[in-house]
C-alpha cells in the first residue's frame, strides 16, 4: 500500500516544539506485513512484538535552552561538548525533550509504563492508540520523577487509571516515602495501598519482567519484554539524551541521584542490548523513542532509531 502522505500542516505539527495537549492534530497509522506504524508526526506508535501490541506515545515536548552541559554534560569541558555536539549535528545551546510513555497490549492486559507529565497529555495519545483510561489494566511507574507520575492524577485529583492495578519499585517507594518530596505525596503517596511494590526480576504479566537499574534515581527500574520469541527493554530514564547521555555513558547528568551509579548502569544495560542486538525504547529519545544501540571505539555507544525494522 501506499505510505502516508505528508501534508504542509502534519509538517508544521512535526516540528513545533510546544507541549503536547489533546487538541493537536489527528494520529493516522499504516499497515504494512501485519504491523502498524504511525507516521513522522503521529503523537502514537503502534508496533508489533511477537504477541503484543506495542504504543509509544508522545505525551508531551518541549525545547529547553539553559544550559545543556550544565545538564548533560556536567564532567566534560565546553570544547569538548561542543564538539561532540557539532559532530552529531545537534546544537550546543539547546535540546528538545521528549516525554515518551509506553502502552503494551499483552493479552488480556493493556500495561502503561509511566504517565506522563499530565493527565491530558498522556490520555490523548492513548485515544489515538483506540485505548481510553478506562483501559489500562496495570500502570508501572519506572521512576517517581514528575514527569513520569503527573499523569497519575486528573487536574481534580482522582486517579486518572481507575481500573488499574499499580506497580513501582520497593527500592524508589521506600527512598521516596522518607523525603517528603511534594511530588510522590501528591502522586503516589495517597495511592499506595493500591501498588505492589517489586524488585529485581518481578513479573509484571506474563512476558513483562522488572529489572534494577538504579543511579538515575535509587530504585530506577527498566522493564524487559519478550513474546513469540521477540525481545524489547524499556530502558525508562537510562539514558536521557541519545546523544549527550547513551552515546557517552560516563558524561555526568545533571538528574542522576548517584551519578557514579548512573554511569556504571548505563554501561552495563547499553552493553547488553548492543551486545544481545535487543531493541529498545527510551523515554526521552527523539520519538518514537525506538531505536538499537550499537558499540563506538573508546568504551562509546552509538543509537540507531528504527526505521522498517518492525514493519517486516
């Protein structure tokens, strides 16, 4: 069939760097071998993997120009930024966020991994997806950062998932619950008793298993997912940028809590998806936010956004 086709105002829509909210334009997908993909300026992204159905969604973007070393960067000297920067094609002085949570149809499941920095932002790419709140069976909190639990909550207060059953780290609630962190209080806090809270090697559903990957925060966790032979890592906040962050691994983040441990996790897990060629998606990657890694000289990595690959 033929592929979508591109109009003046899908991309005007591509390349607006505004925060996402329910009004933006119409999210269309295209199928091709059985899989379903959306276009370049979708706010989803619908796939295939083996059994499940797989959606990113665009729940929110915007371009912050404070100080991007002094973000990602925070151990190099500005020569070198820049000119790994101007190596990579990208500016020294600005970089596009992209808040990317993941909803995996698996059987009689619909799972959410985080929810976005909204309510609103993160439930109108779920319509494009033909899925409602009403929908989502089991939420999974990676991370309690706030743009990964805003959306846990309606602008009245409720939760925004109602028919779901919780999941987060014991390691992230327990560190959390003691800081008096305004955020969790508001998002997590007044919800425990409906979590269950999990460690390392958790099953989530049938195919869907937690994994420990903390640094970025101290009980950051990153999910695998595997069905009819197909393996995919929702590697959360891992890697924050796919060039400042996945590509130098030891380059200091400003969000990382341990930032020794930070780099030593990214290591370690983008070793593994190089080395086991697993694909992956990354929450603040440029979206989809599905992509491989792949291995440079001089201990670096390399990210490469999908293209067909889930398509055939």
């Amino acid at each position: 069939m033929s592929a979508p086709k591109m109009t003046r105002r899908s991309a005007l829509i591509t390349g607006a760097a505004l925060p996402l909210a329910a009004g933006i334009g119409t999210s269309t997908t295209a199928t091709a071998g059985g899989h379903s993909v959306g276009p370049a300026n979708a706010v989803q992204n619908t796939f295939s993997l083996g059994e499940f159905q797989v959606s990113t969604l665009l729940a929110g973007t915007r371009t912050v120009t404070d100080d991007p070393q002094g973000t990602f960067g925070m151990n190099v000297d500005k020569e070198t930024f820049e000119q790994v920067s101007r190596e990579n094609f990208i500016p020294a002085d600005q970089t596009q966020f992209f808040f990317t949570p993941t909803v995996v149809r698996a059987g009689e499941d619909v799972v959410l991994f985080d929810t976005g920095l909204s309510a609103a932002g993160t439930t109108a790419a779920l319509e494009q997806a033909g899925l409602s709140a009403e929908d989502i069976t089991v939420v999974v909190i990676t991370h309690m950062h706030g743009d990964h639990v805003g959306g846990m909550t309606t602008e009245a207060g409720d939760l925004t998932y109602p028919n779901a059953r919780f999941v987060a780290g014991d390691v992230e609630y327990n560190h959390w619950s003691g800081q008096n962190n305004e955020t969790v209080g508001a998002k997590i806090t007044p919800f425990a008793d409906r979590f269950e809270f999990v460690g390392d090697g958790a099953s989530v559903v049938s195919g869907i298993t937690g994994m420990a990957a903390f640094g970025h925060t101290p009980g950051h966790m990153v999910y695998r997912l595997e069905s009819g032979g197909e393996q995919l890592m929702i590697m959360a906040d891992t890697a924050n940028h796919y060039v400042w962050s996945l590509a130098y691994p030891d380059w200091e983040v400003r969000f990382d809590t341990d930032k020794a441990a930070a780099a030593a996790t990214r290591r370690s897990l983008l070793d593994m998806l190089a080395t086991d060629r697993i694909p992956m998606i990354g929450y603040h990657m440029p979206f989809p936010g599905t992509g491989y890694v792949d291995t440079r000289p001089d201990g670096r990595f390399h990210y490469v956004p999908t293209s067909y690959q889930f398509m055939l």
